[in-house]
C-alpha cells in the first residue's frame, strides 16, 4: 500500500535509523515528543527535507545522510512522513517511518489564578508574544550543528518530566513541552551547546526567556529566569554561562524550563543527553 503511494519504505522499518548505535545524539524514539533518525542514504549534496513545508534538520556526509525530525507531541500514532529533495531540479520523493504510542503522565498544579483565567489585558499581552514567539520559533540558520549532544544546563534534580498532561487550578491546558530541573533562585545556567542568542524577554507565561540557536532549526529555550546575563547576537560556547535560574512567570517554585525543539517541535530534551 505504502509503495504503492511512492513512499520509500524497506522492509521491517525502512529509512528509520534504529537506537543502539554507537553513540548517536539525539537518541532515536519515534513517538510523539519524540525524535526519528530517518536514513537519506548516500547523495553528492546534502538532501532537502521538509516535514510538511518545515524544513528539517539533515547531517552526514555523501556516503550516508540522516534526517533528524523532531515529532510533535500532538502528532498521532501509525505512518508519518517527510519529503526529500536530493538535487534542486530531482522530483521530491516521500520517506516514511512510523510513529508508536506513548502514554504520558498526568500532574495537577496549583499556580495564581490570574495565569489561569487571564484578564482581557493579560490574554492580548498572550497572544502578542505568541505571535513573536512563532517568529524565533521558525529559525532555520547555518552553519548546522557538528554534533548534538548536549550538557544539562543546570545542575539539580528533574522535577518535571516532559510530555506531562498539565491540569493548572482543575482546568486541562497543553502538555509540558519541556524538561524542568530543580535548582535555587539565581543558579548560573550554562549552554548545552554552542550557540547563538535569538530572543531574550520576559513573558506572561515564561517569564524570563532566553532562546538559542544552534543551527538548522535546532532551538533551545530557558525559562522562569531571574537574570538574563546576554543580548540578542551573542555567540554562545558550550558550557558558557547565560542566564539565571529563578521564579518568574507561571510557576509553583524557582526551577529551570528548558526547552528543545526540531523543526519547530519541542521534543524531549532528555534525547541529547547522556544516560
């Protein structure tokens, strides 16, 4: 049925690039909030990708090419797929792989009950910053990455896992799309990679905010910040100190929210890290 639609399929699991390889950043988990490694195989240049019209994150060289698709938690289970480009005047062809089901726990929060029911004001200050947020959200830049393993970037406990269905004051809202990490008001925050800052604010929701970009759609976000020690442009080595942890914004308590995404998908941070 695939084939005969033109998806590249092999058989078993086609293009999906299995776990348990040596070493490979992130881990491979094709659920949703997860991450597939989908084999391109060889190509002169590096292929395009997209996952609908987003472009997505290619690494390699002309003897093995490799898609790294974020996937979204809302994404559903069964046959999912990206198109791939080899040459800017080759006919595109459909790869697909398959996404498993995950259940994800559910976590009851008590938070101010004007970061619930927001007031007129408030709900506009929202919508305004979810508007510029989707702006450094859509970041595709160059140079790629050189590899994707990455620091915690605060020492501390993960309080929060990701992929939890949030109930804030009785009222269901979106699944927590990050990983948070106890640690005291005013702990220094460290680059899990390098990078390049794009957006540094304070938001209704967020708090302190600052985004990274580390190359080809691969984005990293820090919030609840008491301090945001960069600008918009610095140049971020691995393990360079940035900001501080606080309690800013909607929270129960000081942590860090740390934040990946793939293709304008967040997905498990704990994928770039070493067990």
């Amino acid at each position: 049925m695939l084939q005969a639609l033109g998806l590249a399929l092999a058989p078993g699991m086609p293009a999906l690039v299995r776990a348990g390889t040596a070493q490979q950043w992130p881990q491979a988990l094709a659920v949703p909030g997860g991450v597939a490694r989908l084999s391109l195989g060889p190509a002169a240049e590096r292929p395009v990708v997209h996952a609908g019209d987003i472009p997505v994150l290619v690494l390699g060289d002309a003897i093995e090419w490799t898609a790294i698709v974020g996937i979204p938690l809302a994404a559903p289970t069964g046959e999912a797929e990206v198109t791939v480009q080899a040459a800017p005047t080759a006919p595109a062809r459909r790869v697909a792989y398959r996404v498993a089901a995950k259940q994800y726990r559910e976590q009851r929060l008590t938070v101010a009950p004007r970061t619930v029911d927001l007031a007129p004001e408030d709900l506009a200050r929202h919508e305004r910053e979810r508007a510029h947020q989707q702006h450094v959200m859509a970041t595709f830049s160059t140079p790629l990455p050189e590899g994707l393993q990455m620091r915690q970037p605060v020492p501390g406990r993960r309080s929060s896992s990701f992929g939890l269905r949030r109930v804030f004051n009785g009222q269901a809202r979106n699944p927590h799309s990050g990983m948070d990490i106890a640690a005291a008001t005013g702990t220094p925050v460290a680059a899990p990679l390098a990078g390049r800052v794009i957006d540094v604010g304070d938001y209704f929701f967020n708090g302190g905010t600052v985004w990274l970009d580390h190359g080809g759609g691969l984005l990293s976000m820090y919030c609840h910040l008491s301090r945001m020690d960069c600008q918009v442009g610095d140049v971020l080595r691995t393990g360079d100190a940035f900001c501080r942890v606080g309690a800013t914004g909607r929270v129960t308590g000081p942590h860090l929210h740390w934040g990946v995404m793939l293709n304008r998908t967040m997905v498990d941070p704990a994928l770039f890290l070493p067990a």
